[in-house]
C-alpha cells in the first residue's frame, strides 16, 4: 500500500473485510484486503465519539505519527489511514501468526531457544525505539504477535484493543508492573528492560514470576522482588542468571539493552534472523 498516490487516500471502498481479528474499548480489528492488489491487512476501526467522549485525539495522533515512523522488523507497520463520518481506519500490518500469548498458553512454555530470540528480538525493537526517543511500547504479552515466519512483532496497542480469541486473564494484571510502577515513582525506559524480565520468565515457566491470588499479593512480591525459579521446567543457569539481572529493584542497576543482546544466553540460543524454521515452529505446535 505504500505506492499509493498520496493525493487519493484509501477508503472503505478500497477494502473488503474479513473476520474480526480483535475487539476493545474503542473498537475492532478486522482482517481486511485491498481489492486492487489483494495485499491483506489489519484494519482497526476506533469510533470518533469515543475518541471525542475520552478526549484522547492528541494521544491518538501522537501514537499514530509515532507508529507510521517507526520502521523495524520486529515492529507491527502502521501503513495509514482514514477516516469516514464516524469512524477513523488504522491500516496495520497483518500478522498471520496470531498472538505470541496463544503459543505460550499452547505449549505451556517456551523452548530456550525460542524464549532467547523472542527477548533478542524485543530488545532490539527497543533500542530501535529508544534510539528515536520513543519509549513505552507496551510490550506485555497480549501486544506481541507472529508473523509467518513465526517472526515476533510489537503491535503496540494504546488503545487496549482485545483480540476476540483471548482468555480474560491478562486484563488489569499488575504482573508486569515494575516497582517503581507500583509504588507510583517516576520511571523511564528502564521499565521496559523490567518487563523483559518479567517476559523471559513467563516464556520459560509459563507464568509471571510474581504471580498470586490478589493485586495486593502481586504488588507486595513486586515491591520485595521475591523471585524464586521452581525446578521443573528445567531451566539453564544462564537464563536464570539473566531474568536475575533484569528483575532488580533500582532501575539503573539493571541489564542495559545491550547488555542483554550480549549475555551469554542470548548468544547461545537465539536465532540470528529472529524467525524459526517453520520445521522447528510447527514441531513445538504439535
Ligand atoms: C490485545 C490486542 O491488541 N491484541 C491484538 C489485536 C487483535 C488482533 N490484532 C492483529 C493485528 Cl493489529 C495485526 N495482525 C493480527 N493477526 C492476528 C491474528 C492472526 N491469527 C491467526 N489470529 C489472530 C488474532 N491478530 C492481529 C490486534
């Protein structure tokens, strides 16, 4: 869709549209084609008088000047827009693997491997992201998908859009809050290498390390760091070592960016291109 006229934007004309992929507060994602190059898409639809209620145009606009800029391959495209009377059309990259969350809940956990190049990846789009000033891609799980390649992509969604086909687990969860979140301290991008750490844990175990039954439970393990590795699945020493370096209480003393894509672990076990042998990835699906 890039090689359009600038002069003649798209409308709802150009698209049919397919199944909903997702829904949320402010409307819906739809599997959609352009009916002249039969490219496939992700269409979201955010409804106008909800943007109007909420008085949230400038927090739209700033996500969607920020999302079309943003160029990278572990990074959902935002590749337009438009917008009819009622309703404004984000045309969005399709990520033909669903939700990373659905693998994840599949198999139970992460292979090593997998888990390594998923956060390889991660960290990557986030250096990308802090090297042009944009900080806070929420990178909780249900924003992480796969494309075909079983290549992993942040679709960013600060318009907490459901995608149909998910438990209700994840909804108001404080797992992945950091410390300084939950005590209401200020924070910066060091919360994103936090939550990598809260990330790599879930890939490998399965859950969030500071699970419990109530928020105030969750908040007190946060705030403690009470972090313990359960001995099944089996998991390495050097993937320990690194969620042990990520999940600290003072952001400045966790693993940089860079330092996590040089951690033995990573350099061990994550696949330099960032995809899986569709073999290996329909192997771990069985
Ligand atoms: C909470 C949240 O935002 N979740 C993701 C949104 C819902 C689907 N969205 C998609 C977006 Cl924006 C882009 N590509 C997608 N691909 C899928 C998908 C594919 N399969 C086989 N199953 C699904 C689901 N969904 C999308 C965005």
């Amino acid at each position: 869709p890039d090689a359009r006229d600038p002069e003649k934007p798209f409308s709802l004309a150009d698209f049919e549209i397919g199944r909903p992929l997702g829904k949320g507060k402010f409307g819906r994602v739809y599997l959609a084609r352009e009916v002249k190059s039969h490219f496939v898409v992700a269409l979201k639809v955010i409804f106008k008088e909800q943007i109007e209620k909420y008085k949230l145009h400038h927090q739209l606009r700033r996500e969607m000047e920020i999302q079309t800029s943003l160029r990278h391959p572990n990074i959902l495209r935002l590749f337009g827009w438009f917008d009819d009377d009622e309703r404004i059309f984000l045309i969005l990259e399709y990520a033909h693997g669903g939700e990373l969350y659905g693998l994840l809940k599949e198999n139970g956990h992460l292979t090593e491997q997998q888990a390594a190049t998923y956060i390889s990846s991660l960290s990557q789009a986030l250096a990308y992201c802090h090297g042009k000033c944009v900080i806070h891609r929420d990178i909780k799980p249900e924003n992480l998908l796969l494309d075909h390649k079983g290549r992993l992509k942040i679709a960013d969604f600060g318009w907490s859009v459901q995608s149909s086909n998910k438990r209700k687990t994840m909804c108001g969860t404080l797992d992945y809050l950091a410390p300084e979140m939950v005590e209401h301290r200020d924070h910066d991008h060091a919360v994103d290498n936090w939550t990598l750490g809260i990330l790599c844990y879930e890939f490998l175990y399965g859950n969030p390390p500071f699970e419990a039954e109530s928020q105030k439970d969750t908040f007190k393990r946060i705030v403690k760091i009470d972090l313990s590795f359960p001995p099944q699945p089996d998991v390495s020493a050097e993937a320990r070592n690194l969620i042990s370096q990520l999940l600290v209480k003072d952001p400045s003393k966790r693993l940089s960016l860079t330092k996590i894509m040089q951690h033995p672990w990573i350099v061990k076990n994550a696949d330099p291109k960032g995809t899986f042998s569709l073999l290996a990835l329909t192997l771990s699906l069985l």
